[in-house]
C-alpha cells in the first residue's frame, strides 16, 4: 500500500530531496548496524539473516511509518515519509548485495548455530 503511494507521490513530485536523502541515510545505518552486529558475534543461528534483515530494515520501519502517518503534526508525517524511502532504499540494498546479506554468515567467516 505504501509503495504504491509513494510512486503516486514520485510521479507527482510531492517528496522533497531531503526525504529521500533520510530515507537512504536510515537505510544505510540500519545496514550496517546490522553488518556490525554479525561482524562482532561469535556465532549465529544459521537462518537468522533471512529474518533479522527483512524484520529489522522493513518490518520495523514499516509500523512506525504506518503509526506516524496518522500523526496531527507535520514534522512526524515528514519523518514518515522519509522511513518509508528508507524501506525501499532498504529493499534495494537486501536485493543488491543479496551475497552478502543471506550468506552473511559464509561472507564473515562467522559460525552457525542450529
């Protein structure tokens, strides 16, 4: 539903620079906190990047854009808008470096638990 209305948005240029540009900066943090996470970890359970990724950069981000688009006040409804770009930005990358997001645990070396 939210994809939809932001390419709505897009074709009717309603999103200002600055939202896209917190939207790929909340992505890219999310990234790579994530990143670091599994960096620093001993071990990690064997299919926890196929749920800890899309949980943590879509899910997440997603019910507090769906809470804060409801919102009365125009700044939260700015940053609503800016989580949901970063959801897509967050797409995008999980299928962009899709090597290193699934297999994170092959890429870093890191031991699985089951």
């Amino acid at each position: 539903m939210d994809f939809i209305l932001i390419i709505k948005s897009f074709y009717k240029r309603q999103f200002k620079n600055r939202e896209f540009i917190y939207g790929l900066v909340i992505a890219v943090v999310l990234y790579l906190l994530l990143f670091l996470d599994y960096y620093f970890s001993t071990s990690a359970y064997g299919l926890g990047a196929y749920f800890l990724f899309p949980f943590i950069m879509i899910w997440i981000p997603f019910l507090i854009a769906f809470i804060l688009r409801f919102s009365k006040k125009g700044t939260l409804r700015q940053i609503s808008r800016s989580i949901i770009v970063s959801i897509v930005f967050s797409g995008l990358f999980i299928f962009s470096f899709q090597k290193v997001t699934f297999y994170i645990l092959d890429f870093l070396a890191i031991p699985k638990r089951w």
